[in-house]
C-alpha cells in the first residue's frame, strides 16, 4: 500500500515540477490532536503516531518521529519505501540540507507549517542550492480518495462553575497586555486557546474536546469566531453574548486581507499559527508582530476552580483506576486475560464515573514486550496475553467536565523477577524525587529532569522520552508550554501549572516500566532569604504503586517516608469511594513499608 501510495504521490509531484514534499503529522490549527481528514502521515505511511514527519523525494523517503515512536515505526511502516530517522538526533531539515541536490524544488503545504518551521526548511534548501515551493492544494488531498470529510460537531458552552472565570473576563485582561504592546487584533488558531478563552468546547477530534476554527481578539476584548455554521449550537451564540461575532469559516480569509487593508498590527505565533496566515496578513498590509499565543500562559496557570476541579476528577478517576487494579489482581491470577480485555473492563470503569465524557487518549494497555513500545495500542487481532512473571503497563485517562486525568501505572503478573524489581523501584527513585522537589521562582522543567533520570543514570540506564508534559482542563491531556525534559525548555514552571511526573525504563523486545502521576505546582514554604518566590509540586493522582515490585532496599528513609505518606493518603481518600472489595484491596494495596 506504501509503495503504490509514494509512486503515486511521486508521479504528481514530477508533473508539477517538485522534487520532493514534506508531510507533518500537522493540521491548519497546527494541533497535536487531528481529525481523521487531517492524518495525512498515516494514509501515506501507515504510521499512526501523534508526532512525525514523513519526507518523499524523487529517489528516497524518510519518516522521522521521536523516541516514543522508534519501536512503533518498524511495525507500521514499511522501512523499505520510509526509512525511519529520529527526529531529536537528526531532524528534518538537517538531513535535507545532506540529501538535496543543487536545482531540486521541495514542495510544501504552507497550512501545515509554522513561520518558524518554513525559516529552517528554506534555509536548508538554500544551503544546498534547492528551493522550498508552497503547495497550494495539498498533492497528497487530490491522490486521497476515501479522504473522510471535515468534523462538525457542535460547539457547545463550557460552565463558569468549572472555568472559575468568565470569557468576557479573560478577553478585557488579554486586552489589557495589547494596549501596552500596541497590537490592535490576535489571530488565535490552536484550538485548545479558543476554547480556554470563549469557554467553549467541541468534538471534532478524538478524546479532546476540541473546537477547530479560528478567532481574532480586538484590542477592545471584543472577538470574532469563525466556524463551520453546522457546529454552531442552538446555545452558543447566548453563551458568548455580543462582544463575539460567530462568523462562516469561510470569511476568515477576507477577513485578514481585511485587516491588512486597515494597516492592522497583528499579533500571530511563529510557533503555533499556519505560516499561509502571516504571509497573507502581510502580503494585503498588515504589520505582523511576532509574539507568544496570548492564551498559552493564562491558560496553563490554572485558576482556583479548575484546580479544585483537576482535584475532586482525580479522585473520581483514581476509584474507577482501583476499581480495575483489584479486579485486575483477581483474574490475572487466571491467565486468560488479554491486554484488550483489561482495557475494556478499565475503560468501563470509568464510563461509571459522575462527570465522565471521554478517555482522554486511547488506553495503552500493554503486556510483556509491548510495553517497550511507548504509545503502544492493543489490536483485537493481535491481543497479548498477561502472563505469569511478565510485567503489565496501562497508561490511561479521562475526560471530565471538571478536569482531565492521566495516569500510568506497571502492575508485576505473578511473581516479578529481581531484574523488574530494581528497573522499577530505580524508576519510582526518579518519581519520588521530582514528586518532593522545591525550587525558585524562574526554574525551568529542563532543570528539574535529571531529578527523575539519576536513579537509572547511576547505573547506566536512560529512557527516551521527556519526564513531563502539561495537562489541560478538560482540554488536551498534552498541553503547552510547560515541560520536564532534557532540553530545550525556557518556559519556567508557575504556580497552578499541572503537569506529570512520567519516569520509564524499557528494555526492547522484553518489558516496559513507566510511573506517572499528575502534579499542580503550588507555592512552598521555602525561603532564600531574598524574598524570591519558591514552588513545590503537589500529587494530585491517588492509586497506589505496586509495592510487589519495589525492592525495599534501594529507598532511604526520605522515600520511604513520601510512599508511606502518599498510600496513606491514597487510602484515605479513595476508600469511601469504592466497594468494600475494591476498599480490602486497597487495604493491602497501600500498607506500610517498613
């Protein structure tokens, strides 16, 4: 199927005169969370991760993704027509500036690009004397038959009693941060910032409550949101009052070249925002002012509603999760269970849950080998069993009204050998430590990332993904800017910021190890002496470890203190909210290491 698709593609880029094309996995809102008429990489490919980039020219191919994905990749993708590179180790445009020739014309989709991506990419064309060409349509949408049509969910409003802030507020304080940069209009394209800001949500995209369209934000606090007219819900237009003019998706075109006839100064993220949109303001008059999304920060500080919210659905979560986990310890027992069986009877769990509206991503329920693969997803046609000594990782969450949930736990089947038992416990060593973590005001999650690895560094062990993303409120369980990782991150951590705490370890072909709670960072006691503000994280995810795979030897005193304090709180909470046999479970789940 690869193959036929590329020679495809391939036949219509020599009649247009290109030399190769770039596919991101991107949208024109450039979200991480696409429509299934947007997955462009998986229908040339077959890849299905949430990040990657597939490159064909006239003579190779090459898909890039990142360390989630290095084991996903070869089991998708046939790696004689896309050869897999790592997107961290040798991104994109480093390797087209190896793999051009002088004259070669590289074509692209300006929607699915940012400014910023556009600027390295023809940079690495020139250096090796080719040239980017903006594509206009897509080639791949022409060669894409059944090509599904765009989603029109409703867009419905999201309640002031979760948002804890209304959007006329938030609107006039944005407004405010105008008025002294002198910018008269924002363009907002991420979808997560349109619905933080309108109090709106939609469904256009799977597990997230997602509304695709755009807005503009006046320097009065006044907006318009543009939108296909069938997703406008009887409701919306009295949720967002006067000062938010709804109008066609199909005007937002005009309505920048509008703007750019008004000599408009414009406000767009190189970052987040489709490069065709700058290019546009500027080509019709506009001064565009290069700048952060607006949204991203207000947004990812949290506010006191949302995290009492993000607190009483992380209980909820947390019941249904020991819910699964003691029935889980009584049928595992059997050796009849299927990873695709466990997922199903999780996944009913927390249908039951009050507030409940969707998983917040697919459930990775993965057995034995399988849990080396990162993003793993069980098939029905291909369900591993859980077996005696093998170890069983499920990473899962939840969509509720009042916040989103992730959690990851890695369950010993029968009696685990010495080997898992010091991965895992070197693993909830990291987890601990950045759990019980306090720092400055300014202190960055780069900073914070070697706390999580330096167990498994100690003796020689790693794992290739970041310790921590951010999560939204009933938004994206992956929500920027907030990190913990490696490198690269200069946003510093703030006060209401919810993020995880995921360390891992995965041994290819064998097992996979990863811990992961959720965290809101809050202020701490601590003082400098110089009056700087400092913060501490606070664990909002209450289930238990699985004290069979921790070797009590490797924790000092200090870790054994936080494991006992957080089972005790694990208990206390959640056991009013299970059955008694979920509650004697949990007895025994969360006693005290000595």
């Amino acid at each position: 199927m690869a193959l036929a698709r590329i020679d495809e593609l391939r036949r219509a880029l020599k009649k247009a005169g290109l030399s190769g094309f770039i596919v991101p996995h991107a949208d024109e809102y450039q979200n991480e969370y696409l429509p299934a008429c947007a997955e462009r990489v998986a229908w040339l490919t077959g890849f299905t991760g949430s990040a990657g980039t597939a490159v064909v020219l006239s003579e190779q191919a090459a898909i890039f993704v990142d360390g989630r994905y290095t084991l996903q990749v070869r089991t998708q993708v046939d790696v004689q027509v896309f050869a897999p590179r790592h997107l961290i180790e040798e991104p994109v445009h480093s390797w087209l500036s190896a793999v051009l020739r002088p004259g070669d014309q590289l074509g692209y989709d300006p929607w699915l690009h940012t400014p910023q991506d556009v600027k390295q990419l023809a940079e690495a064309c020139s250096g090796a004397g080719a040239a980017l060409i903006p594509c206009e349509p897509n080639p791949i949408d022409a060669l894409w038959d059944d090509r599904p049509a765009p989603p029109a969910a409703k867009v419905v409003p999201h309640d002031l009693v979760y948002t804890g802030k209304s959007s006329e507020d938030k609107r006039h304080e944005l407004s405010m941060t105008f008025k002294n940069d002198e910018i008269g209009v924002a363009v907002l394209t991420a979808p997560d910032s349109i619905a933080w800001l309108l109090n709106i949500r939609g469904g256009d995209v799977e597990h997230t409550p997602l509304p695709l369209g755009f807005a503009l934000l006046y320097r009065d606090g006044t907006a318009s949101l543009f939108l296909d007219t069938h997703k406008v819900s009887d409701t919306l237009a009295p949720h967002l009052g006067p000062a938010v003019r709804i109008r066609s998706i199909s005007e937002f075109h005009d309505a920048l070249k509008q703007l750019g006839k008004a000599g408009e100064r414009v406000l767009c993220d190189p970052k987040r925002t489709a490069s065709w949109i700058p290019e546009r303001l500027t080509r019709s008059g506009a001064q565009v002012i290069e700048g952060e999304d607006p949204c991203l920060l207000p947004k990812a500080c949290k506010n006191a509603v949302e995290i009492n919210g993000a607190r009483e659905a992380q209980k909820r979560d947390g019941a249904a999760v020991c819910e699964f986990l003691t029935w889980l310890s009584q049928e595992a027992r059997k050796g009849r269970l299927s990873e695709c069986d466990a997922q199903s009877y999780l996944d009913a769990c927390r249908r039951r849950q009050p507030l409940w509206q969707d998983m917040s991503f697919p459930t990775i329920s993965a057995a034995g080998p399988n849990g080396a693969i990162v993003h793993y997803r069980a098939a029905e046609e291909q369900c591993r069993r859980l077996e005696p000594g093998t170890l069983y990782l499920v990473d899962s969450g939840g969509q509720y009204l009042d916040g989103t949930t992730d959690i990851t736990r890695t369950i010993a089947i029968g009696s685990p050998a010495p080997e898992h038992r010091d991965r895992y416990t070197r693993v909830l060593k990291g987890h601990i430590a950045l759990a019980m973590a306090t720092f400055p005001k300014g202190t960055t999650g780069a900073q914070l990332d070697t706390l999580a690895r330096r167990p498994l560094w100690e003796v020689g062990l790693d794992y290739d993904h970041g310790t921590g993303h951010g999560v939204g409120s009933y938004l994206g369980v992956h929500e920027g800017p907030q990190r913990i990782s490696k490198g690269g991150q200069t946003v510093a951590l703030k006060s209401g910021m919810i993020l995880s705490n995921e360390p891992g370890y995965y041994k290819s072909g064998e097992y996979g190890i990863r811990l992961e709670n959720l965290v809101v960072a809050i202020p701490a006691a601590t003082s400098d002496g110089e009056g700087r503000a400092w913060f501490a994280f606070e664990t909002i995810t209450l289930v238990p470890f699985d004290v069979s795979l921790i070797d009590e030897s490797l924790l000092n005193a200090t870790e054994r203190e936080w494991l006992n304090a957080y089972h005790a709180r694990v208990r206390e909470v959640i056991g009013p909210l299970v059955d008694s046999s979920t509650a004697d479970w949990l007895e025994q789940a969360t006693e005290r290491i000595v």
